[in-house]
C-alpha cells in the first residue's frame, strides 16, 4: 500500500549531488530531527540533534505505553493499538517540542518506523510523519524498527564503536549480526521458530502472570533456584548461530502440569523455581551463542540490543562473561530498551551522517510490516516509500 503523494525536493544542508551514492560521511549542518516510533503497543517521539559528524545527542523524548489497555485481553489487539497510536502521537509530539525548548519550524527532518510491526500501527505513523512534514515543508525518512534498536545503543553513556557484534533481542526476533557501519550488516543467525522474548512471554502465559509476562517472569525468577528444574536448552551445541525457542515453551508447559496447581499458585516456591529454570535456559542459549559469534569473528566488541537486553540475569551474565574475554559490552540505557521514538531518530540521523539514505520531501510512503533487517543494506535509499 502507497499513501500520500510526491513533492520531491532534495535538501542541500542534508544531501549535496553526489554524496549519496558514494556512501561517505555528509558533511551536515545542525539538524533537529523528529522520530516517531508506533510498529507495535508503544508510541514514542523524540528529537535528536546532529552537529557535524559528532553523535547525535537526545534533546527530548516521549513515551506512551498501551501496556493497560491490552492486559486485558492477554495481548495485543492491533486495531486497539493502532486507535491508541492516533490519540497519542499528536500530544506526544507537542510535550517532546516543548522540553526540548523548541517549535514544530525548528524541525529539520521526520523520520518514523516504516517496518516492521503491525501493519496499522504503522500506518499511523507513517501517516502522521508525511503528514507533518508536508505541512512543514520538510523532508521525511522512513527507518527501520530492528535498526534503531541496533543504533540504540550510540545513545548511551557508553557509546560502541565499530565494527561489533550484535544480540538483538526485541520483542518477535532474536539474531546475531556482524555490524561494520550504519547500513553494514551481515546476519550470522536468527531464531527459527520463537524468539527469546517470545519464550518469556508464552512461558509466563502458562504460570498465570499477566500480560506482558516477561518481565514479570524475571521478577519472579529472583526468588526461586535457576537449576530446581531440568529444562531444554535448543540448539546450544548445534555448531551454528541460530536459536531456537518452541521447544523451551513445550518443555515448561509440561512441567507446570507435572507441578499442578502450584505452578500457577501466587507465593508457591515451585512456581518461582519454574520461573528462574525457564530464565537460565534462555540466558545460558543467549549468551553462549553471542560469546561463540564474538569468538568465530575476531571481534572485540559485543551490543545486546531490544527489550530482552534489559534483563537483569542476562545482563550479568554478559558482563561477567565479557569480561574474562575482554571483550566490551554495551547496552542502551534501561528506558531506552523498549520501543521508543529515540532510536529512530537516532537511527534516521545515523543514517544521514553516514550518507547510505538521502532525505527528500517525497511525501508518498508504505509500510512493511515484514522486513529482514539484513535486507536493508547499505544502498542509498529515498526518504518515505523507498526500496
């Protein structure tokens, strides 16, 4: 579906003629860029400012959790959300301008998820980036939801540099990526059924916890023994990358009906073993095949990116891990490691200063709720329905 309609004009302070097919640094100006983030039950804006080539800085952002509103119903209703998204983009964007001391005329680019995600989530804000941007006079980029995750990290205290190898963890995928630059990646393995935070969810499903369960699944693991049940951990020793998660599920399913009640029971010490087993099942797969990537590549440098990456367990684990391999570890801040408007912006200034995507008031635009983040590239690509 292409929405929208085409005005295309290509800023001189973003892209000079031929800078973009040569993939080298843009030699930018200030630019305040707004991102807007609705691909799934969270919508998050923000606005980032470039200087040069220095990291883009974070002056504001925003954050709208549906978290309430779907507990209800056990998970995500996609046309709930997207309704949700319409009445919060607008509000959100007004609070962001205003900490960060600034006016909608002060916005040099919109950039929003264009995939993937739940496909009329993003239309909303697809549909409110080209919107606004059209009545600004201003270009808009369409960036990929797994990319800003992946750039989130360049957020932190504690930037990354390149290249590095990356765990994303987020939501339905987990991966394993060799990342030489913005743009630069190469997939070493993925999950072939279900992801990691997949595994949290469905497992918590099955203890009774309230949706989302894996957080709640963490919390209740720090009071029981990680090793008082012997669950599966698939594809550890496979001699790949790839993860697989559907098994775990099927194996806690079975124990929580050998347990009985119990494990649905708020207090019983089975359910909270329950819970710390299924945790160190996941970690221990997680953070074994990241170790054999860093191993197999050479590499110095570990990113854990996506909600997962905010466990605390696997966090520490990590941590002690790299560090007997001296290796460096980074994370995006905690309350950047759900979805949120942050990374896209980031993401979409990133892009820019990198020169492997163009900005241009091309107000046409689609979504892809399914798209392979290594099927991005490093080809330069026009801003809204590019590719």
């Amino acid at each position: 579906m292409v929405l929208g309609f085409n005005r295309v004009i290509v800023w001189p302070w973003i892209m000079t003629k031929g800078q973009a097919s040569t993939h080298g640094p843009l030699k930018l100006a200030a630019m305040r860029i707004l991102g807007i983030e609705s691909s799934c039950d969270e919508t998050g804006v923000a606005l980032v400012q470039t200087t040069g080539a220095a990291l883009p800085s974070l002056l504001a952002h925003a954050l709208f959790s549906q978290i309430e509103m779907h507990q209800a119903y056990g998970g995500v209703v996609p046309e709930l959300a997207s309704r949700d998204h319409i009445r919060r983009v607008l509000p959100l964007t007004r609070q962001v301008l205003a900490e960060a001391g600034a006016a909608l005329a002060d916005i040099d680019v919109v950039a929003y998820t264009r995939g993937p995600g739940l496909a009329g989530a993003l239309l909303v804000g697809a549909g409110v980036a080209c919107g606004l941007a059209a009545a600004l006079g201003k270009p808009v980029l369409g960036v990929h939801h797994l990319e800003g995750h992946l750039l989130s990290p360049f957020l932190s205290a504690d930037p990354p540099e390149f290249p590095f190898i990356a765990l994303l963890v987020s939501g339905g995928h987990t991966q394993l990526m060799r990342v030489d630059g913005v743009g630069r990646y190469e997939l070493l393995g993925e999950t072939i059924d279900d992801a990691a935070g997949e595994a949290f969810d469905k497992s918590a499903k099955l203890m009774g916890l309230p949706y989302p369960g894996g957080p709640g699944l963490a919390r209740l693991a720090e009071q029981g023994q990680p090793t008082a049940y012997k669950l599966p951990r698939p594809l550890l020793h496979s001699g790949d990358l790839d993860f697989s998660f559907a098994g775990l599920k099927t194996a806690v399913l079975t124990q929580s009906q050998k347990i009985g009640p119990a494990a649905h029971t708020e207090g019983a010490p089975e359910r909270a073993d329950l819970a710390a087993s299924t945790q160190a099942a996941i970690v221990e797969v997680l953070l074994k095949k990241s170790m054999r990537a860093l191993k197999d590549s050479g590499l110095q440098r570990l990113v854990v990116a996506g909600g997962v990456g905010a466990n605390r367990e696997l966090r520490a684990q990590l941590n002690a891990a790299c560090a007997k391999a001296q290796v460096r570890v980074h994370y995006p801040e905690l309350h950047l490691c759900t979805d949120n408007g942050a990374m896209i912006a980031m993401a979409a200034a990133m892009r820019l200063q990198a020169g492997v995507q163009q900005a241009c008031a091309r107000y046409s635009f689609d979504v892809k709720p399914r798209w392979p983040l290594h099927e991005l590239g490093d080809q330069p690509m026009t801003a809204g329905a590019a590719g």
